[in-house]
C-alpha cells in the first residue's frame, strides 16, 4: 500500500470531487507522483562489458512532496546544518497560526507563508538585539511545518535558535544563562501583533470578526543542537506521510497511524480515500517557496564569521571543528544478472 498506488486508483474520483480545491501546484505533484519510477520519467541504461546485456531502470520524479524521492537531500541538509553547530545550548522556539486563519492558508498560501517567516524573523532578532545578555548577533534556522500528527492542515514554523549570540563590539560570545531564552508570553504578544498588522496593511487581506487574544507560542531549552535538527529533518523532504504508515484499505477506507503528539503512544485514522487524499494533497506547498530558511549567523555570507568563532571554541577545547572536505558519496553497484560483473552506466534517456 503506497500513497502512489492509491492516487493512481482513485485518480479520476478525486478530480471530480476535489476539482474546486485543485490548483497548478497540487496537479504538479500529482503528476510528478504519478509518474514516478515510471518510464514517463524517463530511464537510465546500464551495460554489462562483459556479456552485453542491458537493463533500463525508470527514473524518479523528484518532487520535494513525493514520498519516494528526496531521501539524499534530507541526510544532505542535515549534514550540513550539522558543519555550523557549535557546542553551545540550543532552543526550540515554534510560532503556530491561530486556528482563525487556517482560511488564509488555504486561499493565499505562498502570501501567508511567507508572511510567517519574515514576521518570525523579525521578532526573534528583535528581541534578541533587546537583550543585554546576548551578542547581537544569533543565528538561527526557520522550518515551515503545515499540518500536525494527524496530518490535519495546522500551519506552524520550527525554529532552532543559537543559545547566544556574537557581540559585535567586544569580539566575544556571550551565553544566555540559567537554560532560558525569551518569554513565550511576550513572544506570543509581539507575534500576533506584527502579523496582523503584516496582513492588513500589507497583504491587504481580511481578518475575521472573531479573533483569539492569546496565540501559542512555544519557548523551550532542546540541549544540543543535533536532536533538534533531527527532528526538524523528519517531514522537511520526504513528502507528509511515509507509505509504511499507511496501513491498510478496506471498503474504500484507508487507515493510517501517527504518533500522538501528548501520550507519545501510536494511533490510528481511519477516513474514506479521496478524503484521505486531499487531507495529503492540502500540504502541497506553491513553486519557489523555501520552507527552510538559515538566519543571521547561519546564512551563506556569514559563513566566515561562523568558522572564526567554531575557532575560538575549538582554542578554548570547548569544539573539535568539523571536517570541511566534501562528503565523498559511495555509488551504488549494480551487478549483470547473467555474469555477475558490475554495469557501467551508459546514459540517461528522457522522453521527448
């Protein structure tokens, strides 16, 4: 049981059903998954050198929504998130979109998106420069996250924040101390705040009558950067759902299971096919959005700044620094099923 698989049998059902819902972007994907693996995609050839026998192997699509690809990108950017940490505490800060406005995300996605990520950015910096205690320089990396464990659309951004930051002026880093960052209450404050004004006067985009005062935000001491970052890493390229979690089909009803975010215990959902297809589909996200984004001392052009400061932990016998040579990746082999002697690729064939 694959999301491919089910999509393929209820293709034409879900169009019908869903046709008002669809936009380019969702009917992209669909057929980039569609096709995946697939000769459509085109088809790799290999050669055996010592008997001549052939084989085509189907590409894939790679789609950052397909749940078949983009597994080397995922150990790809956590490879390389994990050259900049530095051995320093580490905070989780998770900005939610009130459920009031989940509308807006389903008409103005990327306008929304977007707004979340530039109005996170500018609390967090604020606040940071606000602070007497820390350097004025953090770093800090933003993941957009659009559903929740059950997979319901649930807009949200994952930040992972430097415990510290670089002070400009004395040339030293400065901790944050007793495991504490910001107030989540005043970061909620300032959030719901800048966003509001954000879509009303930029965006130009209307608020409903009813609005909840307090928003959720969520502030908390995760260690170590690495856990951190393995979590974030977990739904970033590898599509919403796993196929291994889809488990089984009965009576056009699919069943899946997740992990309960509060008991930490595996559960199960059950809802008709085309419902459970548009309750993955939803999440497509729209062309050129970035849904992870480096801040501050984590961007590309402060990549010097960040090595001189991995330096003078590594002085001070606080930080071994990371290898900075390129991974060398090993290339799968594939044997001749006549003689068993390795193939050669002999070239990549797309359709026209």
């Amino acid at each position: 049981m694959t999301f491919q698989s089910l999509l393929s049998d209820y293709f034409n059902e879900f169009c019908t059903a869903y046709s008002s819902n669809i936009n380019h972007d969702i009917r992209y994907a669909m057929k980039a998954m569609l096709t995946c693996h697939t000769e459509q995609q085109g088809h790799s050839r290999w050669q055996c050198s010592h008997c001549g026998h052939h084989i085509n192997h189907p590409m894939s699509c790679g789609h950052r929504h397909c749940t078949q690809c983009q597994h080397r990108t995922t150990s790809d950017w956590l490879n390389k998130q994990q050259q900049k940490l530095l051995p320093i505490n580490y905070f989780m800060v998770t900005f939610t979109l009130p459920a009031e406005l989940r509308y807006l995300a389903k008409r103005h996605p990327k306008l929304l998106y977007q707004a979340m990520f530039t109005i996170t950015a500018s609390v967090v910096k604020s606040f940071a420069n606000n602070d007497k205690h820390l350097g004025n320089k953090i770093g800090f990396t933003s993941v957009l996250h659009t559903h929740n464990r059950r997979r319901d659309l649930h807009p949200h951004i994952h930040m992972v924040i430097t415990g510290g930051g670089f002070d400009d002026k004395k040339r030293q880093w400065k901790q944050c101390k007793n495991k504490y960052l910001f107030n989540a209450f005043a970061l909620a404050k300032v959030w719901r705040a800048r966003l509001l004004e954000y879509i009303t006067s930029v965006l130009k985009l209307p608020l409903p009558d009813k609005l909840a005062n307090k928003w959720v935000v969520d502030c908390r001491h995760v260690g170590h950067g690495k856990p951190a970052l393995l979590y974030l890493s977990t739904y970033l390229y590898r599509g919403v759902i796993a196929d291994k979690d889809i488990l089984y089909l009965d009576n056009h009803q699919v069943t899946f299971r997740y992990k309960d975010n509060q008991t930490k215990t595996m559960k199960t959902r059950t809802l008709p096919v085309l419902q459970f297809l548009w309750l993955i589909l939803q999440h497509v996200l729209p062309k050129g959005l970035r849904r992870v984004r480096d801040y501050g001392l984590l961007r590309g052009h402060e990549k010097k700044q960040l090595q001189l400061i991995q330096y003078a932990f590594m002085l001070a016998g606080q930080l071994t620094l990371p290898s900075q040579q390129k991974v060398v990746r090993l290339t799968a082999q594939t044997f001749c099923p006549c003689c068993q002697h390795v193939m050669q690729l002999a070239g990549i064939f797309r359709p026209r």
